[in-house]
C-alpha cells in the first residue's frame, strides 16, 4: 500500500508521507463532500434553497465563476508566452499553470450548473444558440476551452511515474506535447474570447446604468478590460499558488527568477489595465451614465457599497501592486513579489464582486429599494465544495505529478 | 489468446465510437428534455367544455354582479359583470378570489354539539331544551350580520314565535339606515374614518363617480384613504365631534385651525356634500342639509330595523345564535360575552371553524359563498331597493345547512330557504314596481310573471326598484355611537396606537400571497412609526420591538414612516390606545 | 443571421482543430509504435525528466568538460562536440589495460558499457553479447524474478533489454544496442542476452568504452553512496563491509533500512 | 396570411390617478396565468407577481404626506429590448406581429441573465415548484399551462386571451381583431378603470390617444429601450417620483 504510494511519485520527488498527505487531504475532502451535499440539495430541491431572489437573480457562485475563471487565465497566458511568444523560462510553471487552469475551469462549470434552473437543459444553448447572446459566447468558450485544457493536462498524467511504464502512453504524449502549441494557440483564442465576454456580461445590459458600457463593434469596454486584467492576473495567482505550495511543500519549486518574470509580466499587464479601467470609469460617469438618465454618483450613495470601492479597486488593489511589480529592486524580494500579487488576485475579485453583486443590489426603478442578499449555508457549501475541488486535485497532481520540472534539481 | 492492455484501450475506444452511432445517447438527450418540459409534479389544468354563468357577490352587502368563467361548471375566474347596477361592473380583490375561500382557513365540516361531533337532529333538539328553559328575564338572540335578507325575515318570524327573542345585528352594520347616498351627484364627502377608496360600498361605483367629488378624510392613520384623499385632516379620536364644530364655524367666517379651514372652504365650492362616519358625520349633516335631497342621503322603499348588539343590556342572552358569513370581519368575542347570562348556550352557523365557533356550544356548518342558493338585499348605501340571487356555482360538501334553513327546522316549518325566497319574488312581482336587469345582456325589461323572475334570477340578473320612497324625517333612524376618545399619554404609555388599514378578513392563498408580497397591506406583524418619534424610543428602522399597551403585548417590526403622526404608532386590526413602545 | 453563420463557423473551426489534433497526435502514436520508434521516444521523453546529475556528458569524465549537462539523450551519433573530440581523442595512444578496477569492482575494457550498467561484447560471430557490469550485478544480486525477453524478440536501445525484480525495485536493464535476441542466458553464466544487432554489427558509438570507464565508475559510486546515505547525511562510508574490504555482493543485503527502488531507480537511469 | 394581417403594436395606458392600489389586477393576473399561491418558507421576494403595484410617497412627512401607487408589469421594452439580447437560447423573442416580448419557459434554461437585465424587475424565477392546496388545481385556467420549477417567467399580456380572441375572430372569418376584443386580465379587472389597453400602432385607439397625453410618459424612458407601458398623472410629484431615476442619495 504504502509503496504503491510512493512508487506512484515521481521519482526524484520527496513528498510527505502517505499518513501527513491523508491528513491533509481529511479536511479538504470533508468540505469537498459538504459542497457536494449542499449542491445536492440545490439539484433535487431547486434554487429556492439559496439566498438568491427575482432581485438578486445572480449570487455567490456568479462571482465565484467570474473570479475563478479570471484567476485561471494564468493557464491560457502562459501557455501562450511559452508555445506562442517561446518564453521558455515559463516551461517551469506551465505544467501547474495547467492543471490550475483545469480545476479553476472545471470548478467553474461544475458551479454553473447547479446555478442554472434547469440543468438538464444545458445543451439547449447548442440546439438554439442566440449568438447575440455574451452568455452563449461564454458557454461555447468554456466548454470548449474546458475540452483543451483536459487535453493539456492528458500528458502531464501519462508522465506519471505508473503510467509512463507502458510505451505507448509515452508515445502519445510525446507527438501531443509536439502539437502543444497548436492546442495553447486555440486555447488562447478561446480563452481571450470568454474572459472578454464575461465581461460582456454585465456591459452590455443596457438596463443596469451601473454596469453598462459603450464599446467596439458588439463588444463593451468591459470585454477588453476583462482580458487584461485576466492577463495580467493569471500569472500573479500561478506566482502565489507556486509560492504557497513551495512553503507547504518545503521545497523549493522553480527557480527564483521564475516569479520574478511572472511577477515582472502581471505587473506589466496590471498597468495598462488601471490606466483604461480609469478612462473606462471616467468615460462612464460623465457620458454613458448621463445619457441614460442615470447621475454616477447616485450609484455610490447606496451604503455601504460607497465611492471608497472605486478607489481601492483602482488604486489601493492596482496601482500600487502594479507599481511595485515593475520595480526590479522589490521584484527580488520575495515579500514584495507574493504581497503584490495577492493585491493582484484581490484586484480582480474585488473587480468581479463590483460588477455582479453591487450591479444587482442597485435599483434601478426610481421608487424601489435598495436590497442586500447574502447567501445561504448551500450556496457557501458548494463555493466551498469548489474551492475544496481545487485543492484536492492540486495536492493529488502535485504528489503524482511532475508540476515543476525543475524541482528535481532543486533539492 | 490473453488480453493485453492495449486491447482494453481499443476494446473501450471501439465501444465508445460505437455507441454514438446507436440511439441510445441521443434519446437519452430527447428524454432529458421531455422530462424537463413536463416537470414532474406540475399539474395540468383540466380541459373542457368552457360555460360563463352569473352570479351576484355576497361575500359583502355591496352585492356586485358576477361573471364566472367556468370549466365543466367549475368556475375558473370571477369578473365584474358591465353595466351591472349595484357592482357597476366591477369586483373587488377580494370578490376576485370569491371561487378560492375553500382554500384557506379551517373550515367546520362536522355538526358540533360541545365539542362532540353530532346528528342535526340532536343538535336541534339540545339547541330548543336550551330555548325552552329561558327564564322570564332571558333572552334569546340571533345576531344577523347583514339586515335585510329574507334570511333575516325568517329569524324575524323565528324569533316573534318567542317570548323575547332580539334580533340583532352587529354594531355599525347599518351605517346609513334607511337612507342611500346619492354619490352620482355628489361633489364632496366628508369622511370621519371610513375607508371610502378601500372597500367602502361597492369599488365600481365608489371609483366610477371617484372623479367628480373632493373627498375629505378626517381621520388619525395614515390610512389608503387619507394617503389619497383631497384632503386629510389628521383629528385624533374623540375630537371629530369638535372638528366638526370648527369646520361649522370656519363655513360662517368664523377662525378655525387650517385643516378645518381647508374643509370648509372646499365645502362651501362643491355642493351637494355629504359626511359619513359617526355622530360628527351627522353634525355635519345637519349642518350641510344633506338629508333627503339629491347628492345627499335618500330614503329608499326596504328598510328593516334591527337591534345594534351594543344596545342589548349587558348578561340577558340566554341563547345567542351567531351567523357568521363567508367573509365577515371577526366578532369581538369580549363585547359579545358581555351580552351573555351566565349559562348562556352560543349556537355557531358558520363556515369556519377557526372563527366564533371557537367560542360556541353549538357549531352548525353552514355553506360558503358559491355553494348554495343566496341572496344579495339592497346594498349599503343605495338609494334604489334591488334584490338579486347568488345561485351556487360549486358543489357543496355534505353535512351543510343554510342557517336560515336551520331555523326553519327549529320550527318544524316543512317550506325550505328557497321557497321563502320565492316567495320575497312573487311579492316583488305582486309590487309590481321596479325592472329586472339581467347580467347577460346587460337589458332591463318590467317585471313579468313569478316562473320569468326566477328563472332570470338564477341565471343572474337584479330587480332594481323605480318607484321613489316616500320621504321620512330628515334624521336618520339608526343611532351611532361616537368612537372611543383617545386616551391621553401617560409616562408608561406615551404613544397613541392607531388603527391602520386592517388586513383582508380571510386571506384567500393568491391573496395573501400578493399582498405579501408587493406590500399593499401594511403587514400585522408591522408597526409604522414616525422617525422622529422612533428615534426619541431609541428605535431603528426595521428593527424588532415589542409595544406594550394596558391590556396586550405584541412584538412587532418596526417600520419608519414619515407620514405616520408624531407620537403615533399605526398598526393593521389594532383598537385605539395608549401604548408604550421597547426596542428588542 | 450574418452572426449566427460567423459566430458557429468559428465554434465549429476550433472544434475541428482540436478534433484534429487529437486524431492526428493518435495517429502518429500508432505508427511510431507500428514502426518500433516507441522505446526511442519514451527515452527521448524520458531523458529529460532525469535529474541533471544523471545527464552529464560523458566527455566530463574523462575531464574535457568542467560541467556539462547531454542534450541528445546519451545518442553521440550526431553530436559535432562528440565528434570532434573523438577525432582529437583518435591521435594519443590509449594504454591497452584489459580491465579496469575500481574500489575491487572488475571492469573488463573489451566490451561497451551503457549508461545504465548493461554491457555490449560484440563476438567474433558478429552477435553481441549483452550483459550487466560489477556494479549493476551487485545492486540486484539474487533478484527475486529476471523477466528475460523471448528469443527473437527486437530490443532497442535505450529499451527495456530485460526487468530485474529486487526488493521493491522494478528495475528496467536499458539496452544498449539495437538487435534481435537470438538466445538468453542467467547471471551465473555471467550474460543475459545474444543479440543478433541490426546493421550486421554493433553500433557502439554512444557507449562508453576504455579511458571514461574509470571516472564513470567512481562517479557512480559517489552517486551510489548518495543515494545510500540516509537523508541528511552526509554520504561517508564505501558500500563495503566494515572492514573496507571489496564491495560486498549483494549491497541490498547491507543496507536493509533502504528504499532499494529508489536506489536502483537512480544507477539505472529509470524515470 | 400571417403577412396580411396588419401588425399591431399592443400597449397600456395606466391612470395613476386613477388607481387605489387595491391589488385587483394583480389578483386577477394571478388567477388568469396560474401562478401558484407562495409556499410557507417564501419570502416576498421569491414569489411571482407578473404584475406588481408599488407604493410610492410624495417624501413629505406628516401631515402633508401624500401616496401614489404605480402598476409595474413587463414593460415590453420594443427596442433593443434588453431581456431578448441576452437569453443563451433564444427562449425570449419578440412577437413581431404583436410586439409582445414572449418567454418561452419550455425552452428556458434558468440562468435568469434575463432578469439580471431587465432594468424594471418584471421578471420572475420560479424558485419552487408550483403546488396548490389540494384541490385548487381544478380553479385552473385551462388555456395556460403552469411553469416547471427553475424557469422565468413574466407577463406577455395575457396570451391565451389573444389566442382565444384570434381563434374568435378566425371563426367569425376576420383576420384582425375588433378593439377590445383582446384585453389583457389587469386591464379588465381594475375596478378603477386605470388601465386602458390597446394597439398603439392604430393612431385612433384609446391607448395611442392617451399615449400621445400631455400627461403621459413611461419610465426610465432615456435607457432607449421604447416601454409599451405608458403611465397618466396629473400630479407633478408623482411624475417626479416615477419617471427619473432618483437623484438624491439613496440609503445615505
């Protein structure tokens, strides 16, 4: 037993003992089944059994699905550097930078369809797709972005030490690793479609002021903010979970000047995004808004969700990170380079919350209230259950896996 | 040959490639579907033959003609009946949802005699021993919540058959006695606390002539009505009689407050007027000479006096009969067993069982609205006598008895509620006077033979009275008590509670279910107060608190409303009284 | 309409582009394994997940190179630095030693020893015969089963020529040649395989030979002690007996607290 | 034939003066389109009100507090119309011969984008399953069929009233219905005579009169999104009140 355990490790991996690794697995897989039990009842019983109502028609898992999949964008962006733009430093992340992209996806979806009424209907937007429809958008590009990253992830576990016993599989995944680059080329093009029309989302409604925005063609600003910031995101969250699995781990991963270059990209990224989120803002407050009827600063007198949110998302959680990120000097410290990019991921969160949960909590009807919402003990569950997901196939690929090729020189 | 590996591989690869060319998966995508488009669990309505029949509403006196949609004789919605006179096509919430009373509340099924399930023989025979062993000096009382009916004929006849019988009737159920209001031609009402815009007389005659009169709302709450009145004058209870005064004076030139003031001058630019509500309401009258003239308070032909309940000395019923309606507001059980002797017997005729029969010996289950053949008297406040029939539209469960039916049996009569009934058309056919309107077509026509009145009232139609009544004293004949004065603020009790517009008698399922949810109705478990007042108990809106007045404690939520008086806590089917206010 | 077209044009083009990889990656799969490139490129797809240390090239033996890190997979034949240095190497006269010892350990220098301790004798007949050096005979000594390929069977280089099962350690003997096993021998007769190699005659261009065995030697062993020491030792004793005698013949035996799979996963290059 | 009939533009013209706020339209929407009473464990905010009167206050405190109340139903936005753009699945379409924004609950997958959209709240979610007290189900309209749980739904004018008045007027050989032939459950029931209903697309109707009334206008007019609802008053704070989004602070 126990030496099966080892013997399914990659070989020149130290990794905790059978016994700490159950250990750790114990609580993760409690919440996981927790989520799954509170997701259950969402299924059999239906919707009612969230805080989510005919006002708050989109909750936790909305913001959930859009943080999750932006923090995931690190999966597409790499993928792009290294096969597109051959940054081959990043051959250090890319396998990590996969499976998060394969959890964060995976999780995503999963959420959405105890989200939707009626699941069984999910393959109804392909039988009747209304391509004016962001959502549809989204729906294709996950589905299918899904679909790559599994392909993606296919070689990393036929290296597993057991597996890559039998020929064949080695075979395989040598000619798919060949095409990589076609599939990380596709995998982009999605990905930057989706992470633009999640964004979308919420831009295009015309009817909610708060969120609306004028923008390209068919596309809201927010669509190109989102790929940016998504950009600039994926590669900060791959820094922090490195970080976060070396201290856990105890072991050093990648080479230091690995998260340097990752932070050096986010940062890179981040800039831009707060500039044009800033013009966006102010494009908004003194034409969009307006023109509808709608004065900006009446959407931040609702408390408590006040002015004070504008400023912390786009200075206090993106001009500072992305200012310390571009300084070389406090990119070699790794405080600096982890503490900036949890600013980072907290940016993008706080982005996502903006857009779904304080657009839905506005009225909009002259005479109506202003309503807060907070979910019920299910929806926590299965946002738990999710991230618990996350986890435990993380720690599952990490001990069985080769995440970080370079480790093995490293120790 | 041995199985390797990559036999396995192929065998499943194969296997899986294979199985899409098979329709398997893809019925299995065509049965999800179905499934989700026929949801398990979700009823389909009943097809068939769709018939419209009419009837008349009584679930209150107003008396609104009704069109029921029906499937297989199953009325499927209710609807105002155009050009009908008394409803003046229209129906109200409530009469909207006539069809659904069998849904809601506790309904009586069985006969109850103490508590015990028994034959109506048996119930008849205890109820008459309760009769027959009257004392000298006891009474027996029918209290009748709508005068007027031929129901209320037999309990008159029932009751003449007795030593002392009171036929009596629920204070404020006759507000205008004989009188009728000519609101086609009235140009301003003065309201001391009626709900006029709020279930007054019939909603589509009140709002159809909404348009051409002031209305005046004198009245403490923040009611629906004072919310969209031409004016509202706030007066605290108790002081109507002095507004009244002072709205007198201001009509001589004489100095009053601003809201008497206002009153006045409106007054004075819009005759004919009217007040309505109380003694203050008749001071007014007097004074505005709206008795017996058009636009003010007509006599009409039908008038039957009856006993106010308040009038009966205090402990002389021996035996109380309570009919209670489909729809009728609760009964305050204290004022009632003031009336009762001592070994009192309360016989209950009623639908419900969650109503008076709580407090009854005897529990006759009587039908509800729709379920047996009724009738509707001239309404409240009409100038014209009418008479029209309610013919069941529902099939009533076994056990019932009308209570006019019940009365009968207690005097072995063999003629049963319908013939009576019968007979009150053979008089207005004997009369003479008056047209029968029938709903389907909307035409009047004379009154023809008895067999013609009948039939046409029992596929829904009214006989409207033409000939004038002759007229009586400029007073009106049923005396109104004035309401309770408000009491002062004491240091335990520094707030004033008030009555806010008090919930639907019953809620039917869709109509709570409405009111609930858009907030029409101020709900019972909610107290508006105004902020200032809130703020100086230390309270915050929408926080929990209870409000403590001499005789109950409730805990309610408390909602900040600025229209709400200072010092006043306004709460839904709550009496007038002091009261003190803690946060919880 | 225009956008349904666009829109489900695009879906359609990435979902055949990704159908497309996928058969296409399947059906390169299929024949490489079809035309036997399948244990070549699971070498190739395994060398470089090997730990740097395994990889150095064999020119930092013989000391031509301070620290040098092999890019083709041990394959020598189409490397210009080998080649060039084997050309420079060809005018110094080796000294013609018939064996080399180290720490007591016989290395015959008439044969070709892989990176993975099998060696290549090729015979006067033109076979080969394919064996397993001092070292490598020692660490799986008295092995619980030797899997020996079936005679005919077509080995490759760098392919598993036979397995060695020893306490835990499932150990894949890389073979150093090219061939058809032609006849199977047993430790004791000293060889495993007869190869009859393809081309007529052994390729021994990647193999080490002579003057590297040496240095290759004792490198191993430093690494071999490595992998011996307990975690956070530092590597001090010859796997001897404790008199410091020749290595012992059967190391497992000496080291019983051991995980000899990671041992044997270390000396003999398994992934 | 569908392409000789002439196209109408069907909309309301709602009295605000008028209404009392008794809630009959909201009852008889309710009886009309089988919308199940609310379970126990609802909240007002879960149930389904295809037609909703608010209350609104003129601000000022007692004594001069005055109210109005304002019927919200689907607003059957004709432009741009939000809730049709965004549905994944085409299960929101506009009726192009009628101009009512139909929902197809068959088709609908429940992701209530469409509600998250709609900048009136006039749709409703179907957060538990439809359950009458045993019994109601035979009060039923036959003509409409009760929605499954986890489905939109909004008000489409009472669509099987213009089905039947269509096949009415198809039997009597018409192709175009008489005005008033088709009137939608509210517009029939309010006892006040409030809503008036109509093709807004012929120029001598009722409703067109009454939409082109100094007094009239629709709310949140400026999103561009062209409302069929229009609302009537006289009274300039109610106008205030209903028409612009509100410029003071909100909770502050």
């Amino acid at each position: 037993m126990l030496s099966i355990d080892t013997q399914l490790m990659p070989r020149t991996a130290q990794r905790a003992t059978t016994r700490r690794f159950l250990l750790w697995l114990l609580p993760w897989s409690a919440l996981l089944i927790f989520g799954l039990y509170g997701a259950g009842l969402c299924l059999v019983e239906g919707l009612n059994q969230t805080n989510m109502d005919n006002r708050f028609a989109f909750g936790l898992w909305i913001f959930l699905d859009l943080t999750v999949i932006a923090l995931g964008a690190g999966a597409f962006f790499t993928g792009f550097l290294l096969y597109i733009l051959k940054k081959s430093e990043l051959k250090a992340v890319i396998n990590s930078a996969v499976v998060i992209g394969f959890v964060c996806y995976s999780g995503a979806v999963a959420a959405l369809l105890v989200d939707v009424g009626q699941p069984l209907r999910f393959w109804f937007t392909f039988w009747h797709p209304n391509v004016h429809s962001m959502l549809t958008e989204v729906t294709f590009c996950i589905t299918c972005y899904l679909t790559v990253l599994f392909i993606e992830y296919v070689p990393i576990i036929l290296k597993n030490r057991k597996l890559r016993q039998i020929p064949s599989f080695l075979v395989f995944e040598f000619e798919l690793h060949k095409l990589m680059p076609v599939l990380a080329g596709v995998g982009t093009f999605l990905s930057f479609f989706h992470q633009g029309s999640l964004g979308g989302l919420y831009g295009v409604l015309r009817g909610r002021p708060f969120a609306f925005r004028e923008g390209l063609a068919i596309w809201p600003s927010t669509f190109f903010l989102f790929i940016l910031s998504a950009a600039a995101a994926g590669p900060a969250f791959i820094l922090l979970t490195t970080w976060v699995v070396s201290k856990i781990s105890g072991k050093q991963l990648v080479r230091p000047e690995v998260p340097r270059l990752l932070g050096r990209i986010s940062g890179i990224l981040l800039l831009p995004y707060v500039l044009l989120k800033s013009i966006d803002t102010l494009v908004w407050i003194n034409s969009t808004s307006p023109a509808r009827g709608f004065a900006a600063q009446q959407f931040y007198a609702w408390k408590p969700f006040g002015a004070w949110l504008l400023f912390a998302e786009i200075a206090v959680f993106g001009l500072f990170p992305a200012l310390i990120l571009l300084r070389r000097s406090l990119r070699q410290r790794t405080g600096w380079l982890v503490f900036a990019s949890i600013l980072v991921c907290l940016e993008i969160a706080l982005n996502r919350f903006v857009l779904t949960i304080q657009t839905l909590a506005l009225p909009t009807l002259p005479f109506d209230q202003f309503l807060s919402y907070f979910p019920s003990w299910q929806e926590t569950a299965t946002f738990l259950g999710v991230v618990a997901y996350g986890v435990v196939t993380y720690s599952l690929s990490f001990r069985y896996l080769t995440l970080f090729p370079q480790e093995k020189d490293l120790s | 040959m041995e199985f390797t590996r990559r036999d396995l591989l192929k065998f499943t690869g194969g296997s899986a490639a294979g199985l899409m060319l098979t329709p398997a998966p893809w019925g299995l995508l065509r049965d999800s579907a179905l499934v989700s488009e026929t949801w398990p669990g979700v009823p389909r309505p009943a097809g068939g033959e769709i018939s419209i029949r009419y009837t008349t509403c009584t679930l209150c006196p107003a008396g609104c003609g009704v069109r029921a949609r029906c499937v297989n004789n199953q009325p499927v919605s209710l609807a105002g009946v155009p050009g009908q006179p008394t409803g003046a096509g229209a129906l109200c919430p409530i009469g909207l949802l006539g069809h659904h009373f069998r849904f809601c509340g506790n309904r009586a099924h069985a006969r109850l005699a103490n508590g015990r399930v028994a034959s109506l023989e048996s119930a008849l025979a205890g109820v008459s021993a309760a009769i027959r062993s009257c004392g000298p000096r006891e009474s027996v009382a029918i209290l009748d919540p709508q005068p007027g009916r031929v129901a209320s004929l037999i309990y008159r006849r029932f009751l003449a058959g007795l030593p002392n019988g009171i036929h009596c009737t629920p204070s404020g159920s006759q507000p205008f006695g004989p009188f009728g209001i000519d609101l086609e031609n009235t140009r301003a009402v003065v309201s001391f606390g009626v709900p006029v815009l709020d279930g007054w007389l019939s909603p589509g005659r009140v709002l159809a002539n909404r348009g051409h009169f002031q209305l005046i709302q004198v009245e403490a709450a923040y009611s629906r009505t004072a919310s969209l009145a031409d004016l509202w004058a706030p007066v605290l209870p108790g002081n109507e009689r002095d507004f009244a005064d002072a709205v007198i004076r201001a009509m001589h030139g004489g100095a009053a407050d601003p809201s008497a003031a206002k009153t006045a001058a409106i007054l004075l630019r819009n005759g004919p007027a009217i007040a309505i509500g109380g003694p203050a309401a008749d001071k007014l009258n007097a004074e505005l000479g709206s008795f017996g003239r058009s636009g003010g308070f007509l006599p009409r032909r039908d008038y039957m006096a009856v006993t106010d309940i308040a009038q009966v000395p205090d402990g002389a019923v021996r035996v109380l009969f309570i009919e209670e309606r489909t729809n009728s507001q609760d009964i305050a059980w204290d004022d009632l067993r003031r009336k009762l002797g001592p070994d009192a017997v309360v016989v209950a005729l009623t639908p419900w069982l969650d109503g008076i029969a709580r407090h009854a010996d005897y529990v006759i289950p009587a039908p509800m609205y729709l379920e047996s053949l009724d009738e509707a008297p001239t309404p409240d406040g009409s100038t014209v006598a009418s008479f029209s029939l309610s013919p069941a539209l529902l099939a009533a469960p076994a056990n019932l008895i009308s209570p006019a039916d019940f009365f009968l049996r207690v005097q072995h009569s063999n003629s049963t509620y319908s013939d009576v009934i019968k007979g009150r058309v053979a008089a207005i056919k004997k009369d003479g006077g008056g047209v029968i309107h029938t709903y389907a077509d909307g035409k009047s026509a004379a009154v023809r033979d008895v067999a013609d009145i009948w039939k046409n009232m029992l596929a829904g139609a009214i006989w409207m009275d033409t000939a004038g009544a002759r007229p009586m004293g400029t007073r009106r004949t049923a005396e109104s008590q004035a309401a309770r004065p408000a009491p002062t603020p004491t240091t335990e009790f520094p707030l004033l509670l008030l009555a806010a517009d008090s919930p639907p008698a019953r809620g039917t399922p869709l109509m709570s279910k409405l009111y609930r949810e858009s907030g029409l109705r101020q709900s019972t478990g909610a107290a508006a107060i105004n902020p200032k007042t809130g703020r100086d108990q230390g309270l915050q809106d929408g926080c929990r608190a209870t409000i403590k007045t001499p005789d109950a404690t409730v805990t309610v939520q408390v909602v900040f409303d600025p229209a709400v008086m200072p010092g006043a806590v306004q709460m839904a089917g709550q009496a007038c009284s002091a009261a003190s206010i803690r946060r919880i | 309409m225009i956008g349904h077209f666009i829109f489900l044009g695009l879906f359609y083009a990435v979902l055949a582009v990704i159908g497309v990889t996928i058969l296409l990656s399947l059906h390169r799969s299929f024949s490489d394994v079809r035309a036997r490139r399948a244990e070549a490129i699971a070498w190739q797809s395994t060398f470089p997940d090997l730990p740097a240390r395994e990889r150095v090239c064999r020119h930092q033996f013989t000391g031509e190179f301070p620290d040098r890190i092999c890019d083709r997979a041990f394959d020598c034949r189409e490397c210009q630095t080998h080649a060039a240095l084997i050309a420079k190497r060809a005018s110094e006269s080796t000294p013609a030693a018939e064996k080399a010892v180290v720490f007591g350990l016989d290395f015959p220098l008439d044969r070709f020893y892989h990176r993975g301790h099998a060696w290549a004798h090729p015979e006067p007949d033109g076979t080969v015969t394919v064996g397993l050096d001092a070292l490598g005979e020692r660490l799986v000594a008295d092995p619980e089963t030797i899997e020996l390929p079936a005679v005919g069977t077509h080995i490759q280089t760098n392919g598993a020529a036979w397995r060695v099962r020893k306490r835990g350690a499932n150990v894949r003997i890389l073979s150093p040649l090219d061939g058809e096993v032609i006849e199977t021998g047993a430790p004791e007769n000293g060889w495993y395989l007869k190869v009859k190699p393809d081309g007529g005659q052994l390729d021994a261009r990647p193999l080490l030979r002579g003057a590297e065995i040496r240095p290759w030697i004792t490198r191993e062993i430093e690494r071999l002690q490595a992998s011996l020491a307990p975690d956070g030792q530092i590597p001090g004793q010859l796997p001897t007996m404790a008199d410091g005698g020749v290595p012992m013949d059967d190391i497992a035996a000496g080291y019983p607290g051991v995980d000899w799979d990671a041992v044997c996963s270390e000396i003999f290059l398994q992934a | 034939m569908a392409t000789k009939t002439k196209t109408a533009r069907y909309g309301m013209s709602i009295d605000l003066d008028r209404c009392t706020g008794c809630g009959a339209c909201m009852v008889a929407c309710a009886v009309e389109n089988n919308v199940p009473p609310l379970p126990a464990q609802a909240t007002p905010r879960t149930g389904i009100t295809w037609m909703r009167v608010y209350e609104i206050s003129n601000g000022q405190a007692f004594p001069d507090s005055r109210a109005a109340f304002v019927p919200i139903l689907c607003q059957q936005c004709g432009k741009e119309t939000p809730c049709v753009a965004v549905c994944p699945q085409e299960a929101v379409q506009v009726d192009p011969a009628t101009g009512i924004v139909d929902q197809m609950p068959q088709r609908c997958l429940g992701c209530r984008y469409c509600m998250t959209a709609c900048p009136y709240h006039a749709r409703y979610f179907n957060w538990w399953d439809p359950r009458w007290p045993p019994g109601m189900e035979t009060t039923l309209n036959p003509d409409v069929a009760p929605r499954m749980r986890g489905v939109v739904e909004k008000c489409n004018f009472c669509h099987a009233r213009l089905h039947s008045a269509r096949e009415r007027a198809a039997a009597e050989g018409r192709r175009d219905l008489k005005p008033g032939e088709y009137v939608p459950a509210c517009a029939e029931a309010c006892p006040a005579k409030a809503i008036v209903f109509g093709d807004l697309n012929d120029p001598a109707s009722e409703v067109s009169q009454l939409a082109r009334d100094a007094t009239s206008f629709r709310i949140l007019e400026r999103l561009g999104t062209e409302p069929k609802i229009y609302y009537r008053t006289a009274r300039p704070w109610v106008r205030e009140a209903a028409a612009q989004p509100r410029k003071e602070p909100g909770n502050a």
